[in-house]
C-alpha cells in the first residue's frame, strides 16, 4: 500500500520533468511538496510529533518506491531532514526540543543540513578543529567546514563542533558536541563549491567567525556529541546508499529497455551477451543491495547484532552495485550515455560521489577488517 501511494505521486512526473531538473540544476521543489503533503518525510518520526510512527525499513521500502518511479533524487531529502534532524533528535533531543522541531520535519515544512566535514579532517571527524567555547550561557563557536549540502535551503543546521581541544578527554571522540544552528545567523557564511559533475543538491564552503549559540541549543549531552551521532550515522549509511541504489536502479531500468529497443544488424542489442550479461549481473547484484539495505534497516530497528557492520556492509554493497550498473548502463546506451536526454551520466556521477561520501570504501573494508574479523588496526589517527 505504501508502494502504491508512493508511486501515484512519482507516476505525475515524466522523464522531461527530470531532464528540467538536471539542466537547470534545480530542487525538484514540486514533488517535494507532494511527497510532503502526503507525510511521507515523517515516515520513522513519532506520532507524537506529527509523524507516521513507522519503522526505518518501512522508510527504506518508502525510498524503494521513489527510485522504482524514478524519482530516485528526491532520497537525499530523507537523509537530510528525516535524518540528519529528525533521527537526531528523537534519539538525543530533550523534550522541548522534539516538540519544536520534528513537527517542521515531519511535516516536510523544515529541511536540514549537516555541517561535521572540515577540509583539514575529512573523515578523521576526531580531528575537527571547529570550536565552540562557552561564554555565559551562550556558546562562541570560530571555524570551517567543507561539503556541506543544501546550504542555501536549509531552515536548520546540526553543526558539530568541538567544546574540548583534541587530546583533553580519554578518548579521542570526547569533547565533540551538536548544535542546532540557523543557517542564516550572523557569524555564518558560505559559498557554493563548483562541480564539474551533476549533484542532486548543491554544496557548500562554511565559515564561521563569532558564532553565538545559545546553550539551550545544545542536541544530546556537552562533550558526549560522537557517541550520540553513531546512532544517526548508522541510519544515514543506509538511506544515503539508498539513494545511490536508486542512481543505479534507474539506470540499470533504462539500460534494459534500451536494450530491448534498439535495433541493430537487424535484432535487438539485448540479445548479445556482451550486452546482456552485464545487465544481468548488475541486477543480481542490486537485488542483492536491496536485501541487505533492508537487513541492516530491520537490525537498527529491533537493535539485534551489529548495526554498525550491518549498515556498512549494505552502504558497501548498494554503492558498489550501483556504480556498476551505472558502467553497464553507459557501455548499453554508447554515445546516447551522455545525452541529458537519457539522465545516465546525472546517475553515473552521483553513483560514483556516493562510492566516495558519506563514507569511503576504504573506510568501510577498514571497518569490516578491524571490528568484524578482528585484525590488527590498518591506519593511525
């Protein structure tokens, strides 16, 4: 039924509405709106906040159906409102904190973003420089942050900084602590990063310079951020490679029909198995994607074994898998693989970013081999 009501919304916008959105680079604001208007953005949230009070892999199957009707671009939304705020404050907000916010989110009126990624730290988020130090009861918060999406359309931003200099607790995760922040408070500024490649949201250079925070917009506990982040970090592993699925799916989907369609020498180009066989296992390799996307959702869900591996090894996997379908698609469609007509080269770009972030390959395998197989650790901080 979810599926249904999801895919009588995407069935209203064809391939030429799509194409509009990748040449003018533009949100597609539309069926924001209906997918808003429906609640459909408060899927995992409580009810209690004007949510649907449904689990992450009722969420996961919600962003199935946007990809199979080829609204694949409208997933990052998910990771950064219903997750990146939503997520995060029902597992660490205080109670005049959720009541505030996650209606906004659940109701698809607030979007969020995330400001963690500094261009110094990268994926070493241990060593963010950002600092916010206290002054009263308000937080002066001076640094930089990199690659940050959706700036310029963000109502709120979780910023993560640090309220104790690198070194000063017993780990080195101690002393990073979240702030709910306006995007458009005096202290911050940003500029649009360049990209040569298409990007389903636009992202951002951020500085920040005498930044004041009130303290009552701390999310979870002072020093404690890291550790509470971990939970949400978990979810976005799964819907950000969701969204990656989707590029694939879609892809893989007008591959095949491409394949059936064109004619040359006289029959299909599908029935050659230096086409067809490529297209064959990047299915069976997405489907399989899919399945583990929806194993890692209902383990976060019910708590049971390891989240953590659980979510890497299904971003791995449906990052992998679509990038490879994504080749498949392009080696299928030729020269047409560049046409703004067909959207391969818009999903082949986005494939291979999410390859990259939120979290790289290397990161996970290194994740995979230190914590899962009990090897020896393979970098240094």
């Amino acid at each position: 039924m979810m599926k249904s009501a999801v895919r009588d919304i995407t069935s209203d916008y064809d391939n030429d509405y799509w194409q509009d959105v990748h040449e003018k680079r533009r949100p597609p604001e539309e069926i924001f709106d209906d997918l808003a208007e429906g609640g459909w953005f408060g899927a995992p949230l409580p009810e209690e906040y004007g949510g649907q009070g449904l689990d992450l892999l009722d969420t996961v199957v919600i962003m199935e159906a946007l990809c199979e009707g080829h609204a694949w671009e409208t997933t990052f939304r998910f990771t950064m409102s219903t997750v990146f705020g939503g997520i995060s404050l029902v597992e660490n907000g205080t109670e005049e904190q959720k009541e505030e916010y996650i209606p906004g989110i659940a109701h698809g009126e607030d979007v969020w973003a995330l400001g963690m990624t500094e261009p110094d730290a990268g994926l070493n988020s241990s060593r963010m420089t950002t600092m916010a130090e206290k002054d009263g009861d308000e937080y002066v918060i001076d640094g930089r942050k990199q690659w940050i999406s959706g700036m310029d359309f963000a109502d709120h931003l979780l910023l993560i900084a640090r309220t104790k200099p690198f070194g000063e607790g017993d780990s080195k995760f101690d002393g990073i602590t979240m702030f709910i922040v306006d995007p458009e408070a005096d202290g911050i500024e940003y500029s649009e990063i360049p990209l040569d490649i298409y990007y389903t949201e636009p992202t951002y250079d951020l500085f920040i310079e005498d930044l004041r925070v009130h303290e009552d917009q701390v999310l979870g506990e002072v020093g404690k951020g890291m550790y509470q982040m971990f939970g949400m970090l978990n979810v976005e592993r799964i819907t950000a490679a969701l969204s990656a699925w989707g590029a694939g799916k879609e892809a893989l989907d007008k591959a095949v029909q491409y394949a059936k369609d064109r004619e040359v020498w006289s029959e299909p180009i599908g029935a050659h198995q230096a086409i067809q066989h490529p297209l064959a296992e990047s299915h069976a390799k997405m489907e399989s994607a899919r399945t583990e996307l929806r194993k890692a959702a209902w383990q976060y869900d019910n708590q049971v074994g390891d989240v953590g591996e659980a979510s890497n090894i299904a971003n791995y996997l449906a990052c992998k898998a679509a990038w490879e379908a994504c080749e498949a698609s392009m080696t299928t469609h030729g020269g047409m693989s560049a046409s703004s007509e067909m959207g391969i080269s818009a999903a082949w770009g986005v494939a291979r970013h999410q390859r990259t972030g939120p979290v790289s390959e290397e990161m996970i395998l290194n994740h995979i081999g230190q914590h899962s197989l009990g090897l020896p650790r393979s970098y240094n901080d």
